[in-house]
C-alpha cells in the first residue's frame, strides 16, 4: 500500500480464494485486474465491492 499526504494513493490486492473483496476508503478508487477497469459498486458508507478470481491479482488507485 502506498501513501501519500496521509491518503492511500495505491495498493495491491491478492485474492487467494475469489469471491467479493470488500474495501473501505475515504477516497474514491478504481479497481484495475490485467490492465482493465473491473466493475464495482460503492455503497453510503464509502465500501467499495468488487468481484474477485482466485488467485488474481487487483490494483486499487485513488482518484
């Protein structure tokens, strides 16, 4: 994970299993496996969700 001005700018995620990954963020972020934006969805409360394959891995960038 990777700071910047006391906010998170980037970090890598790992998904062992698959499934939804759940983030929580103050800042908006995009979600990017093999290059391409994956799908998420942001509730109230700044979670962020994504679906996720085992063993991939996933960049969340702040915007």
């Amino acid at each position: 994970m990777a700071w910047e001005d006391g906010r998170p700018v980037r970090a890598r995620v790992e998904a062992r299993l698959g499934g939804p990954c759940r983030v929580r963020c103050d800042v908006p972020l995009r979600v990017l496996h093999g290059g391409a934006e994956a799908s998420t969805r942001r509730d109230a409360y700044g979670v962020i969700e994504f679906s996720t394959d085992a063993g991939a891995v996933y960049e969340l960038i702040a915007v």
